[in-house]
C-alpha cells in the first residue's frame, strides 16, 4: 500500500463506527488498568467550572462535592485534564487530516437556544449520575456498578422523550427552496487540503512528543495524554456520538451506533474485569435515585442540545458553533449541581449504597451477570428495529382511507 492510499483510506475517510468503537472499548480498559481511573470527561469539565468560579473570588474547593472530585492542581497535572486536552489535540489532527474544518454558524436563534439549555440540562444530570455518557454508561457499565445500569435505561427513556420533544413544530426551521439550472459540484480546494493535513500532522506529532516527555517525569500523565489523542482520533473520524446513537433509534430505527457501543462496552468488561482481579480497584458510585434522575435529564438534554460529551468534542473543533454553546451549557449545568449537592446529596445519593456487581454476585456471577444484561440490551435494540421498521412498511402499504 502506497503512501496516498493509507493517507486516503485511513487518516481522510471516515472509519466504520464498529471497529472503532470496539477500539474505544480496548483502549478504555488499558487505560483503566494503567492509571487507575476511567475514560470520562464531565468530572474534569466540572472542575474546569471551579477554577472560573476561583477566579471569580469563590472558593468552591471547600464544597462537598469538590471535595469529593478533588480540585486540587491544573487540568495540565490531572490525568482527566491531560487526557481531555490530549483528546482535542486528536479530535482537532484528525479533523484537518480530512479538510472537516469549516467556521459553521446555526442556521437560527432557536438552535442556540437548543444547544445551551440542552448542555446545561445535560451537564447538571451527567454530575448528578456522577458520570455521562462515559463514566455512567460506556465505561460504567465495564466498571459492574449497579448505578451504570440504572443510568443507561434512564438515559434511553430520557432520549426518547427528548426526540420527540424536539419533532414540535416549534423546533422545525422554515427550509428557503432555491430553483438551479444544474447542479453544483462538489469542489474542495487542493492546495488548503494539503495545507491543512500538514497542520494536522504537526499538531498530532508535537502534541505525542510533549506527552513522550512528560512520561519520563510524570508517566501517568504522559501515558494519560496519549490515550487521550488516541481516543480523540476515534470519536472524530469514526464519528462516535451516544446521542445520535439513542436518536436515530428512536426516530429513524437505524441502530448501528447503538449496537456498535454495546460491543464495545463487552469488550471492555472482560479488560476491565482482568484488572480487577489483578487487584485494580474499579469504580463503584451511588445506586440512588440521583443515576435515575441524572439520566433522565442526560437522555433528554443531549437530544436536545443535539450532541453528547463526545458529540460535542469533535463538532466543535470541527468548526461547529453549535457545539460550541452545547460545551459551555454542559459546564455551566456541572457547575450548578456543585453549588446545590450540599443540600441534596443525602437525599438522593450518598444515604443510597454502593453496589459492585462483583461483590454482590461473586467474581464470575457478577461478570456473567453484565454480559446477560448486554445481551438482553442488544436483543432489545435488535427487536426495536424490527417493530420500527414493520411498522413503517405497514404503514405504507396500507389503503388510503376511503373519503365519504
């Protein structure tokens, strides 16, 4: 294979969600089992709110729940902020590798609105579950917390119930029809995607060449670095968003992100479980009625809002204004439930237990016990689709009614 082709096949074309996210699920227990933490990104976003809210003259590192994240440092001596930053670093190399960066503005006000309430309402329910999309469900579930469990079917309902809160005719743009002579080709500008690509390569090489010398130092946070570039690479040029995962069920049928993500979240279980029986110590939160209220507020809020922490990572550094706003709702939503879990915590979480899977069931019953549920989840997207789809293939080859 020629030079041209592996740039064309591998770093410009979109890659299949499958494989990647089956990466995505590897790379997750390899980073579990080396840092001792898991692939997530509100907890770090929060934190990112506490420091403006320092900076404002507050000191929110004597609250409850800062205390309970832990505030302590930058985002540049915390593995979470080295691998969010290592993530933008790959989701921002891959972009320009492919020419997908373009400044993008919403079409109309109500979009922004979407974007902002939508990542707040989200943002607020992820640290409420205490994990989104990540830590509460896709590396949750490996983790064999119960609360993970309690998240993802929550979060499902919740996506339901915000796709079709956004089918009202308040959320429909006019669409402006234009008549042409002939159509308009397709063109991309050869010299800006050369350009382009080269700036992606340096921004990919100098940003593994800091974390390679931070390694030596600080390895865990250099290793933490890499994984992040690595799993922005994934999210990016696979395209991997939990919400359009839980949205294109609901309202198209199509169901191969979903699928994808449950094979992914198998595949890490098994890494994950390894660890663990090695002595790794997996993480285990509250199974309260804070899992189930945070995600229904997630499902709904990202639906809304249009992209999940993932989704919104990569559109924006694709140029996405949108997302923009959608990144700065999600840390202004984090930010409020830190003000407020002081007075609800005992209520909804912390008076709750923690229940490990493993513990409850043993070893290999807790394992068995996940792939079933994974099993049972699968099943049920794949009987979704069917239903859908019957339903959609009756309805057209029903007879018009017959007018009186």
């Amino acid at each position: 294979m020629t030079w041209q082709d592996f740039k064309t096949h591998y770093l410009v074309r979109f890659w299949a969600p499958l494989p990647a996210v089956l990466a995505a699920g590897v790379l997750s227990a390899y980073y579990f089992g080396i840092t001792g933490t898991f692939w997530a990104v509100t907890g770090e976003f929060t934190r990112w709110g506490g420091h403006l809210l320092q900076l404002a003259g507050y000191h929110p590192e004597t609250w409850g729940y800062f205390q309970l994240i832990h505030l302590e440092g930058t985002p540049l001596t915390r593995i979470d902020g080295v691998m969010i930053i290592g993530m933008f670093a790959g989701c921002l190399s891959a972009a320009l590798w492919a020419n997908n960066v373009k400044l993008r503005l919403p079409r109309h006000r109500i979009r922004i609105v979407q974007a902002l309430a939508g990542g707040i309402i989200a943002g607020f329910g992820a640290r409420l579950a205490m994990g989104c999309n990540l830590a509460a469900f896709f590396t949750g579930i490996p983790q064999f917390s119960l609360h993970a469990w309690f998240f993802a079917l929550a979060t499902a309902a919740g996506s339901y119930f915000g796709a079709r809160f956004t089918l009202l005719p308040m959320f429909r743009l006019p669409v402006k029809l234009q008549k042409i002579d002939q159509a308009m080709p397709l063109q991309q500008d050869a010299n800006q995607a050369r350009h382009r690509f080269r700036l992606g390569m340096l921004i990919f090489f100098a940003f593994m060449a800091w974390a390679v010398s931070q390694s030596f130092s600080a390895p865990k946070l250099g290793l933490a670095a890499l994984f992040g570039l690595a799993f922005g690479l994934l999210i990016e040029r696979a395209q991997i968003c939990f919400t359009s995962a839980f949205r294109d069920l609901w309202i198209t049928g199509r169901s191969q992100m979903a699928k994808a993500i449950i094979l992914g979240m198998a595949v890490s279980a098994i890494g994950i479980y390894s660890y663990i029986q090695l002595g790794a110590a997996p993480k285990i939160m509250w199974a309260g009625p804070n899992a189930v209220l945070g995600g229904l507020m997630f499902g709904f809020g990202i639906v809304l809002a249009g992209g999940c922490e993932t989704g919104w990572m990569y559109r924006a550094v694709e140029g996405q204004v949108h997302f923009w706003w959608v990144g700065i709702g999600n840390i202004i939503g984090a930010t409020l439930l830190a003000v407020c879990w002081d007075d609800i915590a005992p209520v909804v979480a912390t008076n709750f237990d923690k229940v490990n899977l493993l513990a409850v069931f043993g070893p290999q019953g807790g394992l068995l016990l996940t792939y079933l549920m994974l099993a049972m989840s699968f099943g049920a997207i794949l009987l979704w689709e069917r239903r859908f789809f019957a339903s959609k293939a009756s309805a057209r080859t029903a007879p018009a009614p017959n007018p009186a």
